[in-house]
C-alpha cells in the first residue's frame, strides 16, 4: 500500500502589510516558496526594496515535514524579531513560506517586549495579506456528461466537496473536476450511478493543489 500523502499549509501569493507603532514603521512581506534559496532571493528583494530601513528581520520554514527552518534579528536584540516571525509561522503550522518584516526606526525605543509583539503582528499581517491555504493531495478528472444528465450532475456536486474547473459545451458537455484524492472512489462511484455507466471519468491530473484553509466545497461556474 502506497504511503498516504498528507496535506499542508502554505499561503497562495505574495502579501504585503504594514503597520506604524509608535512611531516606527513596520513591513511585513510576505510570499510561497519552495527552496531555500527562493526564500533569500525574496530578501534580497526586500532589502533592495527597501534599502533605507533600519533592519530586515525575516523568517522562512522550507519542505512539507519543515525540514529547513531559519531567521534573523537583524541587528534587533537577540530574540525579539526573528524568532517571533518563525514563531507565527509554526504556530499556524505553515512551509514553504518565506516573511520579511522591514522597520522604519521612528525615534521611540519599543524595549524587547514591545518588539516582540511589533514583529509578531507585521509577521501575522503579512500572513494575513498573502492568505493561506492549505495543498492537499488531488485528482482532476475529465468526464463527458450528455446534456439530459447536465442538470442532476450540478445539483449533485453542490452538496459534494468538489471543485468544477471547467465546462465546455460541445455534443456532450466536457467538465473538469477537481477532489481531494480520498474523495475520488466516492466520486467515480457517484458519476456511473449518475449516468448508467454511459461516461466514465479520465483521470487528467493529481497532485497537491490549494485548498482554502477550512472550506470543504469550492465550486467554479
């Protein structure tokens, strides 16, 4: 028996937020990636973007099992900027992330617990801005629906963890399907019941693909 795949979290896209706390400006950036040198181009890209910040403090956890985890202070007392950063990201169990937190100096001296809280809250809004999701282990299959089935099959999937990809309307009607893969046997099941064993599914794809964090059902029309 094959091992069983396992989802994990991740966010979907460059984020960007900032927040101002008493007086110092604070960056947060934050973006996916899957090595650890994509994580060090991204900031080099951070400090060329803002070259005039008084520190570039950042965090990255890279691997599905977290296997690569680094960060920095920056020049900020030891433990009061790049261990929060990490700290958000493994307290919400997320890899393959990378996060830059950029500060202006504004004049007022935060002490270290100020600190600590300043990097945690531009870690979480970067999070926040880039959005996470979850990549699960998927399987996309192509099916040829004939239109007299076309209504029941789109009642059905709305009570269905399934994602329509795509509709294209020809003699039949080709739909792409996406599920998580432990939902397929189920699905495959559902679609000969549904068409009599008239249209069987092809396996198109599987992979891990994004799932929104704590959402079951997506569908696209």
């Amino acid at each position: 028996m094959e091992p069983r795949l396992m989802p994990y979290k991740t966010v979907s896209q460059f984020g960007q937020d900032e927040i101002v706390i008493h007086k110092s400006r604070f960056i947060g950036l934050c973006a996916p990636c899957t090595s650890e040198e994509q994580a060090l181009d991204f900031l080099a890209q951070c400090r060329a973007r803002y070259k005039d910040a008084n520190h570039h403090c950042y965090a990255y956890i890279i691997g599905r099992n977290a296997g690569v985890m680094r960060y920095s202070d920056d020049g900020e007392p030891g433990g009061t900027a790049g261990l929060p950063i990490i700290g958000v990201l493994k307290s919400r169990a997320l890899v393959d992330v990378v996060v830059v937190v950029a500060r202006y100096f504004g004049g007022v001296l935060l002490g270290a617990g100020g600190l600590t809280r300043a990097y945690t809250q531009g870690c979480a809004i970067a999070v926040a801005a880039a959005g996470e999701v979850e990549m699960c282990p998927c399987r996309d299959y192509l099916m040829d629906l004939p239109y007299g089935f076309l209504g029941r099959f789109e009642n059905e999937i709305k009570t269905r963890p399934l994602q329509v990809l795509e509709k294209e309307f020809g003699a039949d009607v080709t739909v792409l399907v996406r599920m998580r893969d432990t939902y397929a046997p189920e699905f495959l099941a559902f679609a000969a019941e549904l068409t009599a064993g008239k249209s069987e599914p092809i396996l198109a794809d599987e992979g891990f693909f994004p799932w929104a964090v704590g959402q079951e059902e997506l569908h696209v029309d």
